[in-house]
C-alpha cells in the first residue's frame, strides 16, 4: 500500500497553477493534458481507493478493502473509524447521508440525517423577546437531533455491504480501546474549540482534556474506553444497541437529566431511508447527488442547469467572466433554497421545477456578465410553470467498480460538545439547521423559510452534498466536501474544474474557490485568484471578500482501464489518500 500527503497550496504553485490554466482553458475535453503539463499530480491505484480526511482512517478503510470487502464495507469502517480519530466531525451521535453506485451502475442515497425529537416544537429556540438563542440551538442539550450514522451504516452494510458488521467495527474498537496518537489537526481543534464546548460539560472534560485541565496535545495518546465499551456493544448487538439497548439508556438518562428532550422511545423509532437520488445532465455527463432532506443535490443540478447555458471553457477558469456567471447563478439557487427546501416527508419539495432545464434558462437569461444583481432584488422564483461547519466526507472506490461517497457530521466542531453520560459518544447540534425563526439565518448565515420549520420527528435542512459523476454509463468521479452553506459551491466547482476546466482531480482540488449564497450580499473568495480579476469583479458590483479556505474535498477519478486517482484537499492538515 503507498500513502501520499498532499499538502502542497503554496503560493509558488498557485501562481503557476493559475498562469497554466489561463493557457489551457482552450483543451477540447476533460483530463486532456499529459502528465507533463500537470502541477498537482493525484495519487494513483489500481485495485482500490479511500480518500478521507484522516491518515489512520484511511488506512482502515484500506485494509478492509484488502481483506475483501467492498467499498460499502469499507466506507462503513471508515466511518466508524473517524469516530474515534476524527471527534471534531466524525462521529456515532450524529448523522449523515451516503451515495453509492454499484459496478452496475445501480445508483441510491442512503438518508441517515438526524431528526428532531418528538418534543420538539416551531419556537423552542425563542427568548421572551421572539429573538433566537442560539445556545439553546447550539451548545445545551435540546440542541440535539436524533442520531442517524449507526442505523444509516447498519442499513448499508446489510443492504450492500458484504462483510460482517462486527468486522468493520473492530478497527475502531481497538482505537478506541488502545488509544489514537493526537495528530495536529485535534490538537488544534481541542485547544481552539475544546475549551468553549467541551470543557463545560463533565463527561466531555473527562475524555478529551487531561487531569491538569489542559486538553490533550499532539503528539499524546487519547484513550476512549466508554467509546469503546458502546462500540463493543453495537459490535455484538448491532444498531439495537445503539437504539433500544444500553446506549440508548445513556442518552435518555443525560437528556432526563438536564433537560433535552430525546427520549428512549424517540430512539427507538429513527429509521434510515433509502432514497431516490437527484440525477441531472451536464455537458454529457450524469450526475447523481443527494436529493432531500438535502439541499446540495438539487442545487447543483440547479446550478450546473444554468451554467450550461456559457462557455465557462472559453471564458477559462479564474476569469472575471466565469466567476461573474457562477456567482450570479448561486444568488438565484440560495434564493430558493431559502423557501423551498425540506424535509420531503413533511413537505413538497418542487424538485422538478427546481432541477428543470427550463427554469433554468430563464434564469441564465437573468444573468449580465458586465453588472452584478444586487441580492436584495433576487426573491426565491415563480416555479409553477415549471413544475411535473463542520462535517467530514470520505470517498471510497473498489477493485469492482463500486463507489461509495459519504458526509456525516455533527455540524459544528464537537456538534453541542456534550458526551452522552457514560457513553463515549459525542451527541450533534443539528437542530440549529432548521429555521428556528423562518427568515433569520442560522450559523452558517442561511436563511431558511417555513418548509424547514422545526416540527417532531422531522429532518433539517442540508448543505451535505455526496456526489457521483458517470460518464458514458460508467462511474467517473466520487466526491463531496464538508463546509455548511459552502458544500453545496464546492462541490459544483470540483465538478466544473474537472469538465468544463480539463483538470485532473488533484488540480480540481488544489484550485482556489469562491462563494456567493445570496444573503448576506458577498462573493466569497480564497486567496490565489488574481488581484486584476477582483478588481473587474468589483467593478461589476461584486462585494469581494478574501476569506479563509473553503471546503476539504476527498475525491476519487476513475480513468481507463479501471484506474483510480485520488486527491484529498490541502485545506485540512492531514489529509490522506490512500489505495493498493
């Protein structure tokens, strides 16, 4: 097995990677360049790939796939895996959502987002006044969700996976059990993050700050043996374990305790769905993302609809002009994202209108590549004609041709920072994704309308985007990215960067990104693009704003002849792809 860093955003590249581009902009089709033209190479394997956020998990994943699993087991592995390396998003409280695509080519989304509990009621997160208290929806314990990511795994791998359960859990188990060296990334995280949300909750102080009151530092080794004692359990139990049994116990107890409002019975009925994935057309390839209770499918498609309208190849990558079309076309998708995204068991969601080529036109025609559209004249659109923080992402692809894409998450770092009493097991603060209060933006300055309205046992609104890409009947690119409101632009520019721009994965990856949703009323933009450009960018009315980097995409291409190419991003120290 051969294990790559890429950890190579220097600013020497990046001006040479943006002067090759401006030169290149003119290839006829994707990944056409030879190897000598290339500056970000991706790492290359033959028999399988795994592309996380995490070396160690990474690893796990790949060993499940010598040991003859397929890439749903070790999707699976690595997700229980990142539980007890990666605490800041990877996770057994929280939930997610998990795209997968046979060698077959049969093509299904696995739902396993948290829900909210059935006490939960429209304006729990109110003070006197009417105004949002955002502790309550982020840092005390009615901030949680039901947890999905130990029934939405269980119901993957009984569905497709072909391992046992228990075997795809042992490697986290023993992490747990013996300890995980601190690497920089936690390090970081637990001295940035650890002493706003952890340190105030006592099961939590316990596991991850030591006896002193310092949290635990690179290089140090952090032992979870409550973690490891519930992993045991769900090992020999399976998700009973977790839903009707000891865990379960925990949960209810810590909620009872201190005022949440998740019971054992609330438990008891969270069920994982199987869900129709979001399929769009895009310059000959097919796309498949994850459809509601996420957004990021439909938005995409939506997004990649009205792009098809401009030669984003000739305009060339980092270009005033495919910046200027991009950032106008994601004031619109935010824009109805705004009013009409939701949880699909409670709601009707308008995909049709929303992902039709139509609407989408009439919106392309909107767009003026010489002046921007203030976002206060933008309102969510007339559909009726049309209509018939942090998180993590993995991506795993087998010798078979199977592909797995997965983003789970707590939303924010840690999620409410609270350990579920003698569990080990971190819990989320999901419910903050609805809109507390429709109109106000939550966290992630998203605002939301009344589809997403807090309700019992209903599912918040996503940014989550797992993506797969097929071309000509074969899958092509597996990827996604946490992120919150930002997902949803980084995963398109991963897929645009790749077709319309001709660059190889680990390229698609190391590219500077941007970011417009609408409200508040800016362009977003990392480092690395050119001075020049800004400049014309503002003087079309553009609100620039340099910010730190988005995204941390974990992707995978699938080339000729079955061979892979992975690329994790830069972004976030200590990300790894691995294969053999």
């Amino acid at each position: 097995m051969r294990v790559k860093q890429q950890r190579r955003l220097a600013v020497f590249f990046v001006g040479c990677f943006l002067c090759w581009l401006s030169s290149a902009n003119s290839a006829p089709s994707p990944v056409s360049y030879g190897v000598e033209a290339d500056i970000f190479h991706p790492v290359k394997e033959q028999h399988g790939m795994v592309a996380s956020v995490d070396a160690t998990a990474t690893n796990v994943g790949v060993e499940i796939l010598k040991q003859g699993g397929n890439a749903v087991d070790a999707a699976v592995a690595v997700g229980f895996a990142l539980a007890v390396t990666h605490p800041q998003a990877g996770n057994l409280g929280g939930g997610g959502f998990m795209m997968l695509r046979t060698a077959s080519g049969h093509t299904t989304a696995i739902d396993f987002r948290e829900m909210a509990p059935n006490g939960a009621y429209a304006d729990m997160f109110l003070n006197d006044k009417g105004n949002i208290d955002s502790k309550k929806s982020l840092t005390s314990h009615l901030a949680s969700g039901i947890p999905g990511t130990v029934a939405g795994f269980a119901l993957a791998n009984k569905k497709y996976g072909t391992l046992p359960l228990s075997q795809l859990i042992q490697p986290a188990l023993m992490l747990a059990r013996k300890g995980i060296i601190v690497n920089d990334s936690l390090a970081d995280d637990l001295k940035t993050y650890g002493s706003e949300v952890l340190v105030n909750h006592p099961n939590s102080k316990a596991i991850f700050f030591k006896p002193d009151g310092t949290p635990w530092a690179k290089g140090e080794r952090l032992v979870q043996t409550n973690l490891a004692h519930s992993l045991e359990l769900i090992s020999r139990q399976g998700a009973d374990a977790f839903y009707k049994g000891w865990i379960a116990d925990q949960i209810a107890k810590e909620m009872a305790q201190h005022g949440g409002f998740i019971t054992k019975a609330d438990l008891a009925a969270y069920k994982a769905i199987e869900r129709q994935p979001v399929t769009g057309h895009y310059r000959g390839y097919v796309i498949y993302s994850m459809p509601p209770p996420s957004s990021g499918g439909i938005h995409i498609i939506q997004l990649l609809n009205i792009l098809e309208n401009f030669d984003l190849s000739k305009m060339g990558f980092g270009s005033a002009d495919a910046m200027q079309v991009t950032a106008e076309a994601e004031k619109y998708a935010y824009a109805d994202r705004s009013q009409y995204l939701g949880d699909p068991d409670f709601v009707s969601v308008p995909w049709r209108a929303l992902t039709s080529k139509a609407y989408a036109k009439s919106l392309a025609e909107k767009i003026d590549l010489s002046k921007a559209r203030p976002s206060i004249d933008i309102k969510p659109g007339n559909l009726a004609p049309y209509e018939s923080k942090q998180t993590t992402h993995f991506s795993v692809v087998d010798q078979q041709g199977n592909a797995v894409s997965v983003t789970y998450t707590l939303n924010t770092n840690f999620g409410s920072g609270i350990v579920a009493a003698e569990s080990g097991i971190l819990l989320n603060n999901e419910m903050d994704d609805f809109s507390a209060k429709p109109g106000t933006p939550n966290i992630y300055g998203l605002v939301g309308g009344e589809a997403n309205a807090i309700g019992p046992f209903k599912r918040p609104l996503s940014s989550m985007s797992p993506t797969i890409v097929a071309k000509d009947g074969k899958t092509w690119l597996v990827t996604g990215s946490p992120g919150g409101s930002r997902i949803i632009t980084t995963v398109l520019q991963m897929v645009i960067n790749s077709i319309d721009f001709g660059m190889n994965v680990a390229e698609a990856t190391n590219a500077p990104r941007f970011h417009h949703q609408w409200l508040p009323d800016e362009l977003r933009v990392e480092k690395g693009f050119s001075p020049d450009t800004l400049r014309i960018l503002e003087s079309r009315g553009q609100h620039v704003r340099v910010q730190p980097a988005m995204g941390s995409t974990q992707s995978i291409m699938i080339g000729q002849q079955g061979m892979l190419y992975g690329s994790s991003d830069p972004r976030t120290p200590g990300d790894l792809t691995a294969g053999y």
